[in-house]
C-alpha cells in the first residue's frame, strides 16, 4: 500500500501543470453546478418569501352563506375574515400629470387582518387603501391621494392612499391592493368570503386546511394556487443540474484521458515493476489512488470555488428585471445537501473515468514489453 501510495504521488508531482489543469476542471465544474443550484434554491425560496407577505398561507371559504366561527388550531398564528373582488383604478389628470388608470385586485379584511402580513405594516381603516409599489407607479400617486375604485358592478368610491407595500414578487406588487372589509361591501356588495389565515409553518398549509375545513369550509393552500410555478421551477432545477453536470462529466473525461496518458508513458516501468514482483493489483493501486487524488482533489476545491462564489453571489446579488422574473434580485441559498450530493456525484464519475486507465495498466503483459 505504502509503495502504491509513494508511486502515485510521484507521477502527480512529476507533470505539476497537468495534474494542476485536471484539478482546475473538475473543481471549475463542481462549482459552476453548485452556484447554479444555490441560485435556483435561492431564486425558489426568495419567489415563495416574497409572495408569501402579501398571499395567505391558507383561504378557507365559506361553504354557506353566513360566515361560521373557525375552529382553533395550534398551528394558526393568525386569522381574518376576507373579500376580494376586481376593480378599476383611476387618477384624474392634474396639472401636468396625465391620468392615472391600472386595474388591481382589491383584498378587503376584516378584524384581525393587518397580523396576516405583518411585513407590510397595514393599518386599514374605512375609505383607505394600501397598493403595491409598482402600483403606485404605474397610478402615479403619493400617500394622502385620492383615487377612484369602479367594481364590476359600475359601483364608483373614492379611496385615500394610505400607504404602499413592497414584497419584491412584481406580480403582487404590481396587481394587489389592500382595504378594510367594510370599505370593499361597499363598493362590490361582497360580504365576506371566508378566511385568510396565517401559519406557523406555510408549507404545512395543506395538511392544516383538511383538518379546519369540515363540513363548512373548502380549503386552499397556497401550494394550490401556485402549483405550476412551483412545479415549473422544480423542473427546472433538475434540468439545469443535469446540463451543468455535464461539464463534471467532461472534466471526468479529462482525467481519464492523463491517466491513459500515463499509463501509456509508464508502460516500460509497469512492465519492469511486474517482473520485479510486484502484482497486478499493487499496479492497478498506483493509478487507482491517482484516480482518488484527482477526483477528491478537485470535489473539495470545487466546493470550495462554489462555496466562495455562493458568498459573492449573496453580497453582490444579481439584478432582475421584476416584469419577466417577479424578482427584483437573484438570491442565494446554499443547502448542505446539495454540496454533498454534487460532491458525491462529481466524485463517483471521476473514479469511473479512472477505470479505463486502470483496465489498461493491467493488462500490460510485462514479458512482451521488455522483449
């Protein structure tokens, strides 16, 4: 084992600039597929946060057409009695500034409502309305404004701007607006649907609805809701991990590729060293353990590489056009369990590589080479 060991760091140190350019592959390709797993995490995660501060985590709606009590649950942080309906949004023009017109979905809540989403700092009152940032662009209004709210059923009120919410998700930002129970009723007729209701944990929204809906209310989690995006980018995960590991695969091919070279510059000496005595197996270690050393060498400086990248990517995220993406940012989440399935991975094709230098070392017949 020792000799084995003795012989295979030799040939690595011996090509310094080859073994240097095997490393580099193999880490450059387990890094490039850890950021890009760490940016999709992070793109996933931060999409789900940013819809998550102004979407319920679960809507229970009302089977009948009063509205029943809701049951306790240990799991439900917070609770309300909601509306919603579609309107139209207007600005009279004044002065210099055009008209402003942009239809948005309007949430009116009841008692209790402003907990729901305790990241955009509502405090509804009757005749006032909370819209998204983008929203209030598109509308060109301030805080103190009035606008004009028409619902479907050519109902006209007019509402005070009371303030606006950012969530980072375009979609929200750019489509929703926010106003008491009672100002809604008014301007639809809608009386309350049922409840919106907030979690301790969202992602056990489903489970939490089947057991508070009964007989009196249908349930709807969030995941419901957003299932094709969610599955969309789920997809498109797995997707991109197979493309980027292909580069691992090539840096694979790389190593085996110095190995075969080796194995055929080395030929004279397998030859010498088996009619010396040693076995077929000790050859077949040397190159084994060059095969090992180049692999876990490049996985752990690939994790590394990947790893510094992550903290770059974080500290300078990358811009997104929120119109195409949701997002205004790209975040970064880095999961363990992704750096050691990659590792695991990356590290299990390298050896395979290595198994076609190592065939051929021992099939070098010694008799023939040194006559």
């Amino acid at each position: 084992m020792r000799f084995a060991l003795f012989l295979a760091l030799a040939h690595l140190r011996r090509r310094p600039l080859q073994t240097a350019l095997a490393l580099l592959g193999v880490g450059v390709g387990v890094a490039v597929l850890l950021a890009a797993l760490s940016l999709t995490n992070g793109f996933v995660s931060g999409l789900v946060r940013a819809t998550l501060k102004a979407y319920p985590h679960l809507v229970l709606f009302s089977l009948g057409q009063d509205l029943p009590p809701l049951p306790p649950h240990p799991e439900v942080e917070g609770a309300a009695p909601f509306a919603a309906t579609k309107a139209l949004l207007t600005r009279p023009a004044e002065g210099a500034r055009g008209p402003g017109v942009d239809f948005a979905t309007l949430v009116g809540l009841g008692e209790g409502g402003e907990a729901l989403y305790p990241e955009l700092g509502l405090r509804l009152e009757p005749g006032g309305i909370y819209l998204g940032s983008a929203l209030v662009q598109s509308l060109g209004v301030v805080v103190g404004e009035r606008i004009y709210a028409m619902s479907a059923t050519q109902e006209r009120l007019t509402l005070r701007v009371l303030g606006s919410f950012r969530t980072g998700n375009y979609l929200l930002d750019s489509g929703y607006a926010f106003v008491d129970l009672k100002t809604l009723e008014r301007l639809s007729g809608l009386r309350a649907q049922g409840y919106q209701v907030r979690l301790k944990d969202p992602w056990r929204a489903r489970e939490v609805g089947f057991e508070l809906a009964g007989t009196r209310f249908f349930p709807q989690a969030w995941q419901d809701t957003q299932r094709t995006l969610l599955e969309q980018l789920a997809l498109q995960k797995q997707v991109l991990g197979i493309l980027i590991f292909l580069i691992v695969a090539v840096a694979a091919l790389g190593v085996a590729n110095l190995l075969v070279l080796k194995v055929v510059e080395k030929t004279p000496e397998i030859a010498l060293l088996r009619a010396m005595g040693a076995s077929r197996l000790t050859v077949g270690l040397v190159f084994a353990l060059e095969g090992v050393f180049l692999g876990v060498g490049g996985v752990g400086l690939g994790n590394l590489l990947g790893y510094a990248l992550g903290l770059y990517l974080s500290l300078r995220p990358v811009p997104l056009p929120g119109e195409l993406y949701f997002l205004t940012h790209l975040p970064v989440e880095m999961r363990l369990a992704d750096f050691l399935a990659v590792s695991g991975a990356s590290l299990v094709a390298t050896l395979l590589s290595a198994l076609l230098p190592l065939w051929r070392a021992l099939q070098v017949q010694p008799g023939v080479v040194l006559r």
